[in-house]
C-alpha cells in the first residue's frame, strides 16, 4: 500500500502530471536556451539525449520551492536549468560507468555515439550548470551555486560508493540507504534548497525544503527499487527483474538479507546468468521474507518525512500543496 | 631555434625549475587537503594519478600572477588548486576518450582501475574545484569560479572539436590553432587572469595576464606539437613519431598542407598501421616542407607575444621576472 493509492488517487496523479506539464513548458526553452551555448560538436549528443524526453521533476521542485517560499518562480529558473544538467550530466556518465545501453526506450549517448562524446557531453552539461549560475553575481546565486556544487560531489561519492559495493559479498540496510542518500537523495535535496536560496528564503525555510528533498529521495529510491523487481517491463522500460538479473544490492536485497533471507548468498550460488526460473525464485524469496513490504514501509516513512518537514515552517499555496502533489506522485509513481 | 636557445639557457632552466619546484611546495599541502574531501572509494584512483608527478605548471602561473598584481601567493591558494584539479580531471578524462593507456610513463587511471572509476575520479575533481572556490564568499572568488568555469567550458569545446576532427579528411592552420586555444590555452589563461582576480588587480592587468597564458598555451601547443613528433621517446614519455601514428591532425601537418605538402593524403594512403618507414618517410617530407620550422615559428611568435602582454600593465617584481623565466621554460621545455 503506498500512500497513493487512496481512493482519490487516479485525480491526484492527474493534478501532479498537470504540475509538472505547466512547469515544464517553463524550463524547457530555457534549457534549450542554456544547451545552445556549448560546443557546436556536442548539439548531437546532447539533443538526442534530451529529445530522450523526461518531466523535469527536479527542475519542477526548485520552482515549486521558490514560490512556496514567497518569490516568483522566475527567480528559480536558473536553478532549476541548473539542477536538470547536473542530473543529466549524472544520467549520461552513469549509463557508460552501469553499461546502461538503454534509457527511455531508445539507446543511451553512450551507446549511440560512442563513450567518448558521451563523456565529453556530460562534462559540458556539469560546466554549464556553475556558469548559469555564476554568470550575474548575487549573494543569492552564489549560494545556490555553493550548494548545487555539494550536491553534485555528494552524488558522486554515492555512485562511487555503489560501484564499490560492486565487488562486496553484501550490503547492510544503512549501507545501501547511504548509497541511495548520495545517488539520489542530493540533488533531489539540492534542487529544493536551490529554489528556497534563490528565493532568498529565511534559513530555516530552506532547512525545511532541503530536508523535504532529501526524504522525498529516499522515497523515490524506495519505490524504484521495488519496481526495478517487480515493476512491469513496460513502465520501468527495463526488462522485467531486471536489477535482480544484473545482482544490484538494492534495498528489498538488502532487507531480505537483515531478516535472515539470504539473497545474496543465493545470488551468488548462481554462476552464469540467471536464468527466469532464478529471478522468479528469487522474488518469491524476497516476497515470502517481507523484504517487498518492509522496502515499500521505508518508503512511505520517506514520504511522511518529507512532508513534515514542509509543516516545520509557512509556506504559501498553492505551490506548497502542488509540492506535496509532486512529492506523491513522484513516490507512488506507475508512469 | 627556440628563444630558449639561448647562451644562458641550461641557467634559465635551471632558475625555472626551482621557481616551479617551490611553488609545489606550497601548492601541494593544499592539492592534498581538498583531495581528502571527495569520496574514500576515489582515494585510490586520485592518489595513483596524481603520484605520477607533475610540475603544477598551472598552479605555479596562479600564484606568480597573484604576486605579480601586488598581492601575496596565498590570496589566490584555493584558484591555483582549483586550476590544477581541473587540469588533472581533463588529463583523466582525455585519455579515457583517446584511449591513451599511459600517462608519465605509468598507466594511465582507466587502464589501471577501469573507465567508470575514471569517469567519476574526473568529475569529482571538477565538481571539487568549483566547491573550492565558493565555499568562502567573496566577490573575488565569485569571479574566480566563473571564470574558471568558463575556461572549463572552453577546453570542452577545444576537446569536442579535436574529436571532431578524427572523422575529417584535413584541418587548416587556422581550424588546428582554434582546436589548440580551447585545449590548451584556456586553461593556461584561466590560470593566470585567477591570480588576477584573487588579488583583486584591477581590470586591465587580470586582462593583460589572461591574454599571457593564452599566448604562452599556443605557444606550449606548438612547441608540444613539434615534440610529439620529433622529440624523443625518454623525454615525452610517447614512442617516437606517435603524433603522426596516430594520425593526429597537429600543427605541423596543417602548416604543410598549406604549404602544399599533402600529408594528409599521404597518412590516409597507408591504410594499416603505419610502418617505421612511413613515419620516418612523412617526418622528412614535414621538414622539407618546411613545416616544421613554420610550427617552431609561430611557437616563438606567441611566446613573444605572451611575453609582451605582460609589458602592457605594471607589475611586481620578483613575480614579473619570475612569470617569463617559467614561460621561456615551459615553452623551451627539454624535459
């Protein structure tokens, strides 16, 4: 049961899809604005990457933040350009670095026009993002900066701390959360704070809304661990038990392995490839040991979290309540 | 006949060599600190790389620019740091994209711990610079960041076009010198306007110096060039000839193919491997051709250049007479 499926939930997820459909019809141009000032060379890569698609819900949050900090959403704007290619930079490094060949239905940058241009589009994209940020100097803007450049190491410490767990035997539950902090919680915590800084936000505001993205990130990683062993083929666009077949140390591997379900050890009893007869097996393990459930009570743990930390402080409708729209959606995501 | 070619030339080297070696000195406490933040799983990837050596040629042009414009070498600690980090995650990155297996006569870090570690090691190194420079703010430093990210921004470019490049039948002098300003000289301007703007010198000095480093970067490009294919294997640390094995479309065989000596036909007539005869039949139709001496001379014009930039604008001594000893050195370079 995730917090979504109430009764209401089929309206809630139309409402949070119209959010983010009305607030990306605002950061796009101004991305493609941003995109048409890097190295001619790379318009290939880069916009075959973005015509990949995406709902910009990080970009969605800077300026949902922004305005439910007081301001207009137009002070955000560079934030939330910034924050979407710092989270494109990610998505387009950690294909090459996971072997990803696919992302969004059709080939990664990487595997279309090879790993060189893919890295080289991705350092493009993280470069852009200090100069829009940096390029008219406010106290404001150089705070956001400050903060989009932390958020963007500590993302990089959870990948390098997820290609580390590569070659252990297991991961504990905190482990794979601190993971899952880096990964995906930071820029999701980063992208937040940046609109209350730009928003010139008391402290404890963007305290709140830092704190908001964070859970709301560990949330999401929840939800899409989940998916990514039980979720169908079609709506994840990877094949089904998918990061089982790839052995990924996720959070239901992980909780299976903290109630006495040893997933890993069987993961690793199989030598070759695991076969469907393996992964169904398998699931049935982490179903019957109540790994699915307890990841899925992680989650929605995240979820109240984050919506608490929206209550520790006055912020204004109606972009607090189109956050906490976003935040469910997001969580209890079928898309 | 470089300018370095002169009477008092192994003292002019020796005198730049040990300006350089004290200013590692004070650089590479700090290289160290900042490295100490990124991620431990990065430890090793980072600190193999940067064991390999170096003379933080980079760093070393920040302080002495700083100093230069009045101000003390330790205003401008962080800018060189951040400079070099930039460097080096340009180094990691280059060599994944060229497929260089060695680097300082070791492996190079993808060789040694794989491509996606490599990867993440260059990102976090230039996600680490732009924290440097923000994390205590000034105007000064605002400026430094922007302008770091800018040439950061530049070298992308310069690397895209030098991809580019491999799939193009020729480039001219003037396609090679842009493809060499973005790779090159960027950074080595970057280097030197950051001791500017950290000490805060007033408008045209931090344009005088950055018109400096950009001349001297063409002018190391053309003197690299000339090395790369007529220098020796114990002094690049490449096999001789590598430059046109590779088929690298480098100075010298643009400035013959404007010179009406066609090696661009003559490398894409030799369908395999190039043979020992081949490079050593096409390094003498270079230096018949002239190309040589045209690469060498317009070396020697942009070190003249760089040289009279710094004439433009007063500056401090040691630190004036210190820049153009490590300029004619790293342009005259024999090591």
């Amino acid at each position: 049961m995730t917090v979504a499926n109430s009764v209401s939930r089929r309206e809630d997820e139309r409402v949070a899809r119209e959010i983010l459909a009305r607030l990306k019809v605002v950061v796009e141009p101004a991305l493609d604005a941003a995109l048409a000032r890097v190295s001619p060379e790379l318009h290939g890569a880069l916009g075959y990457h973005f015509a990949g698609g995406g709902k910009f819900v990080r970009a969605g949050l800077t300026l949902l933040c922004a305005s439910a900090a007081g301001a207009d959403e137009s002070v955000a704007l560079d934030g939330a350009v910034a924050i979407e290619l710092i989270h494109n930079f990610s998505l387009i490094h950690d294909d090459i670095i996971d072997r990803d060949v696919e992302r969004r239905h059709r080939q990664s940058v990487w595997a279309q026009y090879g790993i060189g241009p893919a890295i080289i589009a991705g350092d493009a994209l993280s470069t852009l993002a200090v100069q829009l940020l940096l390029e008219r100097p406010s106290p404001a803007r150089q705070a956001a900066a400050t903060r989009l450049a932390d958020a963007t190491q500590e993302m990089i410490r959870g990948q390098s701390e997820d290609m580390a767990a590569e070659s252990r035997s297991s991961l504990s539950v905190a482990e794979c959360l601190a993971v899952a902090d880096g990964k995906t919680a930071a820029l999701l915590s980063g992208a937040c704070a940046l609109g209350a800084l730009l928003a010139d936000a008391p402290a404890p505001v963007t305290e709140a809304m830092s704190d908001f993205g964070r859970h709301l990130g560990l949330a999401f990683q929840a939800i899409d661990d989940v998916l990514g062993i039980w979720g169908e083929a079609r709506l994840t666009g990877k094949p089904i038990g998918n990061d089982l077949r790839r052995r990924k140390k996720t959070l239901p591997v992980s909780f299976a392995h903290a109630l006495g379900v040893d997933v890993y050890a069987t993961l690793a009893s199989v030598d070759a490839e695991l076969s469907d007869e393996d992964v169904a097996r398998i699931t049935a393990m982490l179903d019957d040991g109540g790994a699915r459930q307890a990841t899925i009570d992680l989650g929605e743990d995240e979820l109240r979290a984050a919506l608490g930390a929206l209550d520790r402080v006055t912020l204004r409708d109606p972009a607090r309540a189109e956050l906490v729209a976003v935040a469910r959606y997001v969580v209890g995501r079928e898309q």
